[in-house]
C-alpha cells in the first residue's frame, strides 16, 4: 500500500468523497449501494501518491502503460447497468480490463465470484497486490488477451469490459448466460457508446446507454 492511509487525509477524506457521491447523484446515478461503495472504496490508494489529492475528483487518470483509472461516475454507471434489476447476486461476472483493480473492487460486494482478465502484466501485478491488501478475496484474475474472454469459466451472467473495441468481440458473446448482460463500450476514439448487450436465449437485445471515451481494446498480451 502506498504511504497514504486507507481512510485518507485532506483532499482524500470523508468529507471529500462526500462530495464526489453528491456529484454522482446530481449528475443521474440512483442506485444507493453502487454509490455507497464508491463511497467506501478509497480510490486514492489506487494511483500513484502524486495524483492521491485529485483520486476523488470526477475524473479518469492515469495509472501507466497508456491505461487510465476510470471516472467515478462512469464505474458507477458501468456497475448499475450490470446489476441494475437483478434479483440477487450475479453468480459469476467476466471483468475485461483489470488495469489497476478499482472497478474490481466497487463491483466485488455485488457478485458471488469476479474473473478479471488483464493483458498488461505489471498493472496485473499491482491489481492483485492492492485488492488483497483490502481483503477483497472473490476475485481470479488472469494475464491474458481480453478478446477471447475465460472460456474455461464461463458462462458468465455478467461481462464488463473497461475497453473499446470497434466490434463487440464474439467469444464475449459466446461466453454470455441466457439472460446474462455485457456491459462494454463500443467504437472509435470520439465516437463510442457504452452499450447493454442482454442474451434471451439466442436472441441479443443492444441498448445505447451513454456516450463515453475509452481507451482502444487491444488484442495481445504484454509481459
């Protein structure tokens, strides 16, 4: 863990994530539990010491390797598509896009077991070292191309992928349960769209959710 502390000081503290849960809530995010876990995971801990007094701002930043820690409100809009009218939890979810564990962490109290994929190595490294660190132990996570998704897991009543492909890949689809939801964002750099794929037996119904900036899916691995 790094020299700053679990519960925060200064721009990290309650008072702060306080006000970044407003901010949610005026900005549309109504679910009370998404939120509350926004509140109670402390994003600071999840990048680098020098940006920890802005972790708790609206925004995505940047944790290496080209990759971002998302915006909080685009976690929590991610996560309540996922979840939204489930009448339990979610058996089994396929986390696409480790990168530093946060969206791991909020969505963990929401599914029995997550399977998170991540195709850059030391972000990998550092996500695991960090979610053990909060004792968040429903979590497998594998090196490994995204595109292809955890066949040997699957089917999957949730997938969420925090990359944007210009496609949705097919073996995500594949590995998708009868009525299970994928949660991904779609197309170009300036053009893409979060959507909702749900599967009703071998009919695929698509919703456009918001517009978004990912950063590209990436097929491949790197060491």
């Amino acid at each position: 863990m790094n020299g700053i502390t679990r519960n925060g000081i200064g721009m990290t503290s309650a008072r702060t994530r306080d006000r970044l849960i407003e901010r949610l809530k005026a900005e549309g995010i109504k679910n009370a539990a998404v939120l509350e876990r926004i509140r109670a995971v402390p994003r600071h801990l999840f990048v680098d010491e020098a940006l920890a007094s802005r972790a708790y701002e609206d925004t995505a930043l940047p944790i290496g390797f080209g990759q971002t820690i998302s915006q909080p409100y685009i976690v929590a809009a991610m996560t309540g598509a996922l979840i939204e009218g489930a009448p339990k939890k979610l058996t089994r979810v396929l986390e696409i896009g480790t990168g530093c564990g946060y969206q791991t962490a909020v969505l963990a109290p929401f599914v029995q077991h997550v399977y998170s994929v991540e195709r850059i190595a030391p972000l990998l490294q550092r996500a695991r070292s960090m979610l053990a660190e909060l004792r968040i132990s429903n979590v497998s996570l594998r090196h490994a191309d995204g595109w292809h998704g955890w066949r040997s897991q699957a089917p999957f009543q949730g997938i969420l992928a925090a990359a944007a492909p210009e496609i949705v890949p097919p073996e995500l689809l594949e590995q998708l349960d009868d009525g299970g939801r994928l949660v991904i964002p779609i197309g170009g750099r300036g053009q893409q769209m979060l959507l909702r794929v749900t599967r009703n037996g071998d009919e695929l119904t698509r919703e456009e959710l918001l517009p978004v900036s990912f950063v590209p899916f990436v097929e491949g691995t790197e060491a």
